[in-house]
C-alpha cells in the first residue's frame, strides 16, 4: 500500500461514492487531486458499503474518479501516526486494527455478487488490492499495476496476495511483491490480472457489456457458479465433483420448481 504524500483530511462519504443503476452498483473513490489515494476513513465507508447493500444488488463496479485508478495508500496516514500507534499497540489489538481494514476489501469476494474493478492510470499498492479484491478486472490500455508495499518496508495486507498468486502463481507473485515492478495492460493481460484491455475511451461501455452479459444469466446459477470457482482450488477432484453434482441437483429442483 503505497502512494505519494498527500492530504489525508476530507470527509468519508465524499472520498467514496455510491451510484444504484438498477441490479448495478458503483462505487467509486473520488480524491482524483491526490490520484484517489486510500485512507482508513475511506476503507470505514467501503464497508459499510458492503455492509448495507440492497440484497437485490447483483454486480458492483469499482472505478476511480479522474485520470487515476487509485495511487495506494496517502503516506500521511503514515506520517500521521498511524504506524507508529499499530506498532506500539499489542499485537492483537493491531492486529484486529488491520482486520478492520481488510474488510474494506473481502466483501467484494462475496458469493452473492459478481464484481468488476475498471482500471485506467495507475492501481498501486492499496489501488491494486482493490482491484484483485475484485472478480474481474477490466483494464484501459494505460493502466499500471504495482505491488508497492515493499518500498516502504511493509507487506501487501489488505488480501491481495492470495489472489495474486491464484492468478498468476506463487513465482510471478513473488517476484511482483518483492521488487514491486510496474505492469502495464498488455503484460497485465497476458499474465491473467486482466479479463480484457481497451482502449481508456472503451473502458466505461466495455464495463457496461460485461455487466450486461453476467446479468443476462439467471441470479442463482450466476451464484452457484461463483462457489463452485471460487473453492475449486481448495478441493481435491472428487471433492469438487461432489461440489459439482450437489449444486446441479439444487439448480434442477429449484429449475423444477420443487426446491425448498
């Protein structure tokens, strides 16, 4: 999580909003004169977000407000004593400190939502976990990525390693977090980060046809889909087998009209 020094004062629901289109919801985070850098007042609004989302809410889009996706962390939350309060506070404690701000980010991974982060500029450290906290990722043609949490001394803590090595494997993930190096579209999709690369005056409607085309299935099998992919990599063959036969029987009864 990392981005330059910049101005952390401003007021949490305006740092992040929120659109309703219908089954589409978009947050998107509006600090565009610091290139959306992230604080922990705008992690406290994602989760309520996510918290208090309308159950008939099927696809959420992330974006950024401007020319940038989201530079990472404001370093004056650092500079602030954040660090130094975390630090200083028993490991417990600072550790339930930072679970607080990993749910800023997991509830973009639940099984009743399919969610897309729109990337254009830069999505570095905190921007790029909040990209990866997302299921699909399309990217405009100047989109970089980084991994940054390394220049400063930390590590990646907002959940975004276990999907960066789902993605792309334990080598290249490795190598992204240790040196964090830039990507940029075209390596991004070549190596699996990105689901499609447009050009920057594509990326709104290319969301748009995406979202169209997941709503155009049928929510519950929509769901059932996202669980079965979602813990495959967890299973052994049979166990997913198993996963598999369970969830088709529940689709054909319901299909059927004798689910419960």
């Amino acid at each position: 999580m990392t981005s330059p020094g910049v101005r952390a004062g401003h007021d949490e629901a305006a740092a992040v909003r929120l659109d309703r289109d219908g089954p589409v919801a978009t947050v998107t985070l509006c600090r565009p004169e610091v290139r959306n850098a992230q604080t922990p007042q705008m992690w406290q609004r994602l989760r309520r977000i996510g918290r208090d989302l309308p159950g008939d809410v099927r696809i959420v889009v992330v974006r950024g407000d401007g020319p940038v996706f989201s530079a990472g962390l404001d370093r004056t939350v650092l500079t602030s004593g954040l660090a130094a309060e975390l630090a200083n506070t028993p490991p417990a404690a600072a550790a339930a400190r930072i679970a607080e701000f990993q749910g800023a980010f997991s509830w973009l991974r639940r099984p009743d939502l399919i969610t897309v982060a729109a990337v254009h500029g830069h999505a570095v450290g905190a921007g790029f976990q909040l990209a990866l906290a997302c299921d699909l990722r399309v990217l405009a043609e100047d989109a970089q990525l980084a991994m940054a949490e390394v220049t400063l001394g930390l590590v990646p803590d907002l959940g975004g390693t276990k999907r960066l090595v789902e993605l792309i494997g334990y080598a290249r993930a490795l190598e992204l977090c240790v040196t964090g190096r830039r990507v940029d579209a075209t390596e991004a999709h070549q190596l699996g980060l990105a689901n499609l690369v447009v050009p920057g005056a594509e990326l709104t409607p290319a969301v748009a046809d995406l979202t169209a085309a997941v709503l155009a299935g049928p929510r519950d099998a929509v769901i059932e889909i996202k669980a079965l992919l979602s813990a495959a990599s967890g299973r052994s063959y049979p166990e997913q087998e198993s996963a598999e036969r369970q969830a088709q029987v529940r689709r054909l009864r319901e299909l059927a009209g004798s689910g419960e």
